[in-house]
C-alpha cells in the first residue's frame, strides 16, 4: 500500500482516534455503563472505522483502477467516479 504514504500521518492520527473509541468501549464495559452509553460508543466507533475504509478504498480505486477513457453509455460519467460516488453513499 505504498500510495498511502502520502497520506500517512492523517491515517495514523484517524487509527489513533479509533484506538480510543475501542479503549472508552472497554472502559464502559469494565466500570458497567448503561447499555446506551456503550450502544453510542461501538456505533461511534463502527462510523470512524468505515470512514477510515473509506478514504483507503478511495484511494484504492483512484489509484488502482484502471482508466476508463470513455464515459458511461447512461451519461453519468467516469466509470471511477460511479464507483466511488456508491461506496460514498454506503457509508452514509
């Protein structure tokens, strides 16, 4: 993954921030925290952890995917783009 240099520290700093969201997880557990606090933690730290996979399997595809020249037959451009535009809006 040699293209992801480039971006290193921000992905660093983005697994650093889910290390605690894990950590605050385990806590809650260990000092017995409503079911609701700890719903919140996970689901918080399932959302950072797909945007992490997201802004890989973006760079991912801008950086491996193979040039489409041509546009789309249905006129909504590059085949990249589609591609990226629906795992954008899977991770909403």
């Amino acid at each position: 993954m040699g293209h992801t240099i480039k971006d290193k520290q921000k992905l660093l700093n983005r697994v650093r921030r889910i290390r605690g969201q894990v950590d605050a997880i385990e806590r809650a557990l260990e000092e017995e925290k409503g079911c609701m606090d700890v719903l919140q933690q996970i689901t918080g730290c399932r959302g950072a952890m797909n945007g992490l996979l997201a802004v890989v399997l973006e760079d991912h595809i801008r950086t491996h995917l193979v040039d489409v020249e041509h546009e789309a037959h249905d006129g909504h451009g590059d085949a990249r783009e589609q591609l990226i535009d629906v795992v954008k809006s899977y991770f909403k």
